[in-house]
C-alpha cells in the first residue's frame, strides 16, 4: 500500500470549536466538538478474578484491532500525525474521527494539512493504492479481489496484487490471536472459550466461518466479546473490505429476559410481510438472539465517528440461512444518546404534544427491532446476480439500514396488534422514531446511517406522513406515515431482491437529496449546542482492570 506522510499546520481546525481555549481538561469536558463525553464503566463484582484477567487480555486484543483500524482509515502515520496537533481539544477531535475528517459532515477535513492530493477522505480509505481507478480495478483479473479480507497493493512494476489481511497486518494479527488464546483459557463458560479459540485461528487465516457459527452458539456467558474485520462502512468505493474493530460486553440478565422471547417469532414475521412472496422466499435462521448488555470498549471501526448502539452479526449470509444473527442491544450507550441528544432535538422540532411521546422504552424496541429486520427479507437475489450485498455494491449499507429502520418499525407495530408488546400505546413508537430521524441525519451523508435516514425522511414527505409550520415544528400525521412505512419497506425489499445496482443509486441519488427547510432546522438544532454524537472515557484503567 502507498504510504503518504501528513504534514499538520500547527492543528488548525477549520471549523468552530472550544479549541480555541487557553487551557483545557479533556476529563472535565462535556462536549468536544459535537461530541458529547460519555464514561463506559459497569459493575464487576459479580465477576471472578479469573474473568478479570480474561477482560483484560481481551481489552488488550481490542487495541490490536485500534492500531489495525488506524493502518485502514488513515493514510500516514498516527503518532506523528497525533503528535504534530498541539491543542488537545483538537487532537481530542482527530481521535474520534480517526485522522483529519469530520465524520459526521460529510468526510469534510477540519485541518489545514500537506501531503496528499485535495483535501477529501480516500473513498477506498487504505484498502485499496491511491492512484488505482475503478476502471482498473474492475478489469484486473484475480479471484481475491473483493474478498472481504484483502488489502489491494503495488509491486513494484506497478501491478495490482491482493495480500491477505493475516500478511499484512501480521505482527498485530498474531499477537490479537495469542491474546484470545490466553483469554480462551480462562473463560468458564465453555462456548465462549471454543468461540475465542476458533476466532485467533480466524484471524491468522481470514476464514470467520467456523468462528462465525461457533459465536452464535455462544449465548450463555456473561461476557461477550466481538473481534475482527467486521464491517464495510470504510470502504466507499465498492463496500467491499471489512474493518478492524472490538467491542466487550457485559450481559444486562434482566433486560435480555425481556427479549428472548421473540427470536422465535421470526419465521412468521417474515412470512407474514406484506409484499410479492417472491421478495421474502428465503426463511430466516431459528436459532437468532437477541440479549441486551452494556458495552464497556469500543475499539477501531465502530468507534471512528457516530457509535453504534446495537450489534447485528455475523454479516456473512450463510450462517444467516443456517443459525440467522445474534441481535445485541447495547443499552447504556442507547441511553446515553438518547439523553443528550434525541431528547434535547425533540423539543426543539416536535410539536409539543407529540413530544411529551418520545419515549426511551419505544427508542429502544425500535433499535432493537432494527437489528432484528436485518435478518428478514433476502440475502440472495432472485435473478442469479448473487448475494444482495455483492449485487448492490456500495450502495448496499445505506439501502440495508433504510430496510432495517422501516422494517422494524412495521415490526414492531405487528407485535402490538398480536399482544406481544407491554407498553401502552404503539403510536408512540412512530413518533419517537421521526424524532430519531433528525438525530440520525445529522451522521452525514458519508454515513449509511445518515443516507437511509434522509430517504426515509423524504419517502415520508413525499407520502405526507408529516406537516411541518413555518416556525419548523413538526406533527406526525400517523394514518399517513404507518401506510408510508409499508410502502418504502415493499420498494427497498424489491430492489434488494432484485439486486438493482443502477436504479438503487438513481433513486438514492434523489431520495437523499437534504431540503432547504431541513437545513435550517437542523441549524436551529446545532444552534442549541446539541451533541452530534458521543465519544467515550474508556479503558481498562476505567474499567480497574
């Protein structure tokens, strides 16, 4: 891979920020530039030494994956680019955005640097050389290409060539996977130990499968790690490579008792969806899970920018036929996000008696129900142009998380009319959601969370799910949006089946399109000094492991 070295100019940030502060305590900050502190702690003491020690040698594997996300995301090197930003408040910031761009805005560079061509974010991040085209990539002839699992380099003749992410990352890869050993031997509960000890061999081999379905099998323990190359975010020019990321968990009993119930339900959800038959053939895996915990490390992919609050894996679509997904629900960074910032933009863009229904109860069944819409629909194309995921290239993410948020929000609504829900009243749950909407837009347009939120938006204005007054509030016209929400969900499940690249982007390219009238409201949101987002106080010094 072409290594480019950064030159900083003194850390100067580009946009408005209290970096301009004389003195600053990163500890006793509340914001960082959008960025609102959050500290990830949890009550051990239920916990054995031994389980300790095991925290701890997997706190270490999560750094590894910290490093390797670096290698990935960031075209230089990360000390001396850390090290040349003299303002902590700023440096604070190129931590949480894993090098000079802003995230959430776009990919937008917020410093002044030297040392690469114009100022935009690699859309291949590090994946792929700097000067490769798309032309040459798709005209290269090697069967390793668009693995998940293979970083596209230079010989030296100028030649395309795939190297594995074991031979590439080697020294970080091998030490994770000693570490997992270490952690293997001394978990007590007997399917974790197996799922850490076949996910080191994954690492060394780049074959999650046996590890994959091993971790499906893993629910009983109380602690819960996640490990490896797992998401394609990074990659915006095909969606093609996995990155490095880590989360540690630790299981919530009480709340995931409520859950478990409904991993069983998902055969019939499926095929009770109200569209062609031919767009829900595939049945879902019986063996799902859905388990709430909170999450006491985020490392590498999914801490870059907006964080995740729920988990939805493995991605590989075979074990989804065969066992479907584990559905983790991550409860005390939901609650932190939805505290400081979905509460905090309803009182300023909701009417003010539907506001008094956005709920932290409905935020939370509709996350977690949308990561349970992630293993309906299809995997497969109906048409022989493969997986759903290889059809619809890098446009897949943004369309699957549109699926996911519409699906489940209808999901939820059957689980009502079928006495399988406990709160009150459903409609609560449509309004909580729209509210959701303008905490997620704000992720950006370089964000798959951020596009399927604009398009959902737009599907609903289009279908006068809401009005909006000249002073931007906003009331949710319910009879409107729930037909809206069957119909958007029946127009994304059939180009997901029918793995329509050209016209997934043509209408993508309308349909996230952002309106003058949402512009200024999210500016009269970020006039209110809101946080975008979250980052974390976090560790194993945090956790006194």
């Amino acid at each position: 891979m072409k290594k480019l070295i950064w030159g900083v100019a003194a850390g100067t940030l580009l946009l408005s920020s209290c970096c301009n502060k004389q003195k600053c305590n990163l500890q006793d900050e509340d914001v960082v530039n959008g960025y609102a502190r959050v500290e990830l702690t949890a009550d051990l003491s239920r916990f054995s030494e031994q389980d300790k020690k095991m925290m701890a040698y997997l706190c270490d594997a999560a750094e590894l994956m910290e490093k390797i996300f670096w290698k990935e995301a960031f075209p230089g090197e990360r000390e001396d680019f850390l090290a040349s930003i003299k303002d902590p408040l700023t440096r604070k910031f190129a931590e949480i955005n894993y090098g000079p761009w802003d995230r959430l805005d776009g990919n937008r560079a917020f410093m002044e640097y030297a040392g690469i061509n114009g100022t935009e974010k690699p859309r291949g991040a590090c994946f792929y050389p700097e000067d490769m085209t798309v032309e040459e990539f798709e005209s290269w002839l090697d069967e390793n290409k668009d693995s998940h699992y293979t970083v596209i380099c230079r010989d030296e003749d100028g030649t395309l060539r795939s190297v594995w992410y074991h031979d590439f990352f080697k020294e970080e890869i091998e030490q994770a996977a000693a570490l997992l050993d270490s952690a293997a031997a001394l978990a007590s509960d007997a399917g974790f130990a197996k799922y850490l000890s076949l996910r080191a061999q994954a690492l060394r081999t780049d074959d999650y499968f046996e590890s994959d379905l091993a971790w499906m099998d893993a629910k009983t323990s109380e602690i819960d790690f996640v490990v490896g190359p797992i998401e394609d975010y990074e990659d915006d020019l095909f969606g093609y490579k996995s990155a490095h990321e880590s989360f540690l968990l630790i299981k919530d009993p009480e709340w995931s008792a409520k859950l478990a119930k409904f991993a069983d339900m998902l055969p019939v959800l499926q095929s009770e969806l109200p569209v062609d038959p031919k767009y829900k053939s595939e049945m879902p895996g019986t063996d799902s899970d859905l388990n709430v915990y909170d999450v006491v490390l985020y490392r590498g992919d999914c801490n870059a920018g907006g964080k995740t609050i729920a988990i939805n894996l493995p991605n590989d679509e075979r074990v989804h036929i065969q066992k479907g997904t584990r559905k983790l629900q991550l409860k005390n960074a939901m609650k932190a996000k939805f505290d400081k910032i979905l509460m905090p933009i309803s009182d300023i863009v909701m009417d003010a008696e539907q506001q008094q229904m956005v709920d932290f109860d409905c935020f939370f069944e509709n996350v977690t129900f949308h990561e349970v819409a992630h293993g309906l629909g299809v995997k497969n194309t109906i048409n022989g142009k493969g997986t759903v995921r290889s059809a619809l290239k890098e446009a897949y993410s943004a369309l699957e998380e549109a699926k996911a948020d519409i699906m489940g929000l209808y999901m939820v609504e059957q689980l009502y009319e079928k006495g399988e829900m406990s709160g009150s009243d459903v409609n609560r749950n449509y309004i909580t959601f729209f509210a959701g909407i303008f905490r997620s837009i704000r992720f950006g347009t370089a964000s798959a969370h951020g596009n399927a939120n604009m398009l959902c938006f737009n599907f609903m204005k289009d279908h006068n799910a809401f009005t909006r007054s000249q002073d931007g509030i906003y009331t949710v016209n319910l009879p409107e949006m729930k037909a809206a929400t069957i119909a958007l969900m029946a127009e994304i499940l059939k180009y997901q089946a029918e793995g329509d690249y050209e016209g997934v982007c043509r209408w993508m390219a309308e349909k996230t399109v952002m309106g003058e009238e949402l512009k200024a409201d999210l500016a009269r949101i970020a006039a209110a000094d809101i946080a975008k987002d979250i980052y974390f106080v976090q560790g194993k010094s945090v956790l006194g492991l």
